[in-house]
C-alpha cells in the first residue's frame, strides 16, 4: 500500500457529487436519518483536497423499530 496523499486544486463538482450521492444514501438509511451534510475540505469552495467527498449522516439515536 503507499503512503503517497494526493492533494489536488478544488473541483467545482465536487457539490455535484455530493448532492447526487445524497439521495441515494437516502433511499437507503433515510428512516433513520435525521441530517446528512457535506464534509472535510472537499466541502470548502476554492480549498484543495484529497478528490474524497466525505459525507455524514447523523441519526438521532432512538430505537427506529
């Protein structure tokens, strides 16, 4: 495995992906899913970056039955 870290310049579409990700994660876990945002630096306009969009999903921890 290499230990090499790829940083590359902002990728507007980094956006695109996450908002196309989204809904499908929805589709999933969407019923236990109370917010789902985009995260780390891919998520910052202009700011370079491991080409990762990270994505988390909070759930509000009651028993969904």
């Amino acid at each position: 495995m290499s230990n090499v870290i790829r940083i590359v310049p902002y990728d507007p579409n980094w956006p695109r992906v996450y908002e196309e990700e989204k809904p499908v994660i929805l589709q999933q876990v969407g019923h236990i899913v109370c917010s789902i945002n985009h995260i780390g630096s891919t998520s910052v306009p202009g700011l370079a970056a491991k080409p990762i969009v990270d994505i988390i999903a909070g759930v509000d921890g009651k028993d969904s039955g």
